[in-house]
C-alpha cells in the first residue's frame, strides 16, 4: 500500500487557489462592467419622460461615461492584477461597484424614465452634470468658505478641547471648578445657542467658529479626560523613581498613554462640528455648501442641492479618511483596530 502524502493532497488545492487569486478573469469585475454598460444602453435607448417643464439635459452624455466607465471594468477584468494597486483596489470595491449600477439605474428608472418621483424634488442622475458644468465656480466657492471655516472653529475647539482635558485629568483642583461648567454646558447642542451666539460676536462668520469650536471642544474635553485620568498608575510611579518631573509625566506618560482616547474625542468633535457647521452656514452665515443647500432650495433648484449634497458627502467623508490616516500613523501600534 502506498503512503499518504499530504504535500501531495493539499497542491491541487494551493494551486487552485492560486489560480483564483491570479486569474486573469475577474468575474465580478465583469459582472459590474455588464452592469455598467447596461445601464448607459439603457440611459441612451430608453427616451425620457417629459413632465412639465423637465428636459433632462446631458442624457446621452451621461449614458456614454456610464459604457465607458463598464469599459475600464472590462478591462480590469481581463488584465488581471497586472494594472498593480489600481486593480487590487478595484477588486475590493467589486460588489459595490456591481450594486452602484444598479442603484443608479433603479434612480434613472424611477426619475428621467417613468416620472415615479415627483419633479422638481427628484431629478435623475445626469442632472448632477449639468450642475457641475454650469455653476462649478459657486458651488466650489462655497466648498472653500465651508473648508475655511470648519478649520477655524474645529482646531480652536479641538486645541481648546485637548488642553482642557489634560488639566482636569491631571489635576484634581481645577476639574472640581470646569467638571459643574462642562456637565452644565457640554450636553446642550450648539445648534440651540445659535441666536445666542449671532446676538453677542460681532458677525455671524465669528459666531459660527464659536459654535463650531464649541460642539468639537466638548467631545474632546471628555475623552481627554478621560484617557489621561485612566492611565495607570503605576507608569507614573515607575518614571518618578527614575527622576522624572512634573511635566514630563504630562508630556511624555500621561498624553502618549491617552492619545487613543483624545483620538476618538477628536472623531465625535469631527462629527459634530459638521452638523453645526451647516446649520449655523443655513441660518446666518452667507456664504458655503449650508448657504448653497438653502439657496438651491430657495430657487426649487433641487439638481443643485443634490449636487451640493454629493461634495459634502466626499469631502466631509475625505476628512474623516484623512484623519484616520493621521492617527493610524501617530498609533502604529493600533493600526488597523478601528477602521474606516
């Protein structure tokens, strides 16, 4: 009898995992390029259904970008991983690249080729084209002024926040004077102390970074806090014995050891100072994508709302990203434990 090899009964198996891996046929790669291509046949053949004063503009442009775009896929897919990261990338993204054609077609459907949805609320993707032709200088002028201004309000209330919870983390005397004043204040949303705010700053821009400031100092404050009063202890007995001073524990035990937590405060103050920066742009400030959302919604130009949407989604998202890659490089040794 011969013997058992199991070298011998595994290799069909790597191999064909192998070949899985680095194949070069992609199939839900191609299965989204169908998809793809289908969805700008569609677009193109179908003729749009006129309601009112609708004439949906760039429609056969749109069906051609959404061929081409199945194009690239098809071509990702046969080409295999010899395009490099762009290819592993895409790989990853391809049930989700599958699922966004058929959301965008379900939308087409729905708005530009049955008139389900009621115009001029609802308005089919290719809209968005003609948005970004026609008023990209606006709308991109708004971005910057939001940009310029949520960086104002977000590092004060961020540096304010940190600076804060480091001194009542670290000190007992001060936390019990700002403990009753952050329990006091921290909870009550900054959005409800907008008329407050544009009644005592002397312009509705100063107002806003004060709100702004205001929603991320509290997040930060209390996971500061938090992390530098969690530390152990017996960090800091270790460095006292070898000499350290006061402000080295502070600077090199207490904040490296909370850095996690200040982090995490800095996500929720993140989160929030986007919510008040569009609400307090809606409300006073004339300028930005909260202005541009109620101008749009002023004028029922909904295209452009949904165009002011979709930049507020990718950069406000962008953030967040760019973020997490600042933390996943100040805690290398955490990487990878929360994602985005």
């Amino acid at each position: 009898m011969s013997s058992f090899d199991p070298a011998i009964a595994r290799a069909p198996i790597t191999v064909g995992a192998k070949a899985e891996s680095d194949g070069t046929i992609w199939r839900t790669g191609l299965l989204a390029a169908l998809l793809w291509v289908a969805l700008g046949t569609l677009t193109i053949q179908w003729p749009n259904r006129e309601v009112g004063f609708s004439e949906w503009a760039f429609t056969y442009e749109f069906g051609v970008g959404t061929i081409a775009v199945g194009v690239l896929l098809a071509v990702v897919a046969i080409t295999g991983r010899r395009l490099g990261p762009v290819a592993t990338q895409l790989r990853r993204a391809g049930p989700w690249l599958a699922a966004l054609a058929l959301l965008i077609g379900i939308w087409e459907v729905a708005t530009a080729k049955l008139a389900w949805l009621p115009v001029p609320f609802f308005a089919p993707p290719q809209t968005l084209i003609e948005v970004f032709k026609d008023d990209w200088k606006r709308l991109f002028d708004s971005l910057w002024h939001s940009l310029w201004l949520l960086a104002n309000g977000f590092f004060i209330g961020a540096i304010a926040g940190f600076l804060t919870g480091v001194s009542i983390g670290w000190s007992r005397s001060l936390g019990y004077w700002v403990h009753p004043v952050l329990r006091f204040l921290g909870p009550i949303p900054s959005t409800a102390l907008l008329p407050m705010a544009f009644f005592f700053f002397p312009s509705s821009w100063s107002a806003a970074v004060f709100l702004i400031a205001l929603a991320t100092w509290f997040p930060v404050t209390v996971l500061t806090w938090s992390g530098v009063a969690g530390v152990n202890r017996a960090f800091y007995d270790v460095a006292r014995t070898l000499g350290a001073s006061e402000w080295f524990l502070i600077l090199r035990v207490a904040i490296p050891a909370a850095l996690p937590s200040v982090f995490v405060g800095v996500f929720m103050g993140l989160g929030s100072s986007f919510s008040v920066l569009v609400a307090a742009e809606m409300m006073g400030v004339k300028a930005g994508l909260g202005y541009y959302l109620q101008w749009a919604q002023g004028w029922a130009a909904y295209s452009n709302m949904f165009a002011a949407l979709f930049v507020m989604a990718l950069t406000f998202s962008g953030l967040i990203t760019a973020l997490f890659k600042v933390r996943d490089h100040l805690l290398a040794w955490q990487k990878g434990v929360v994602k985005w």
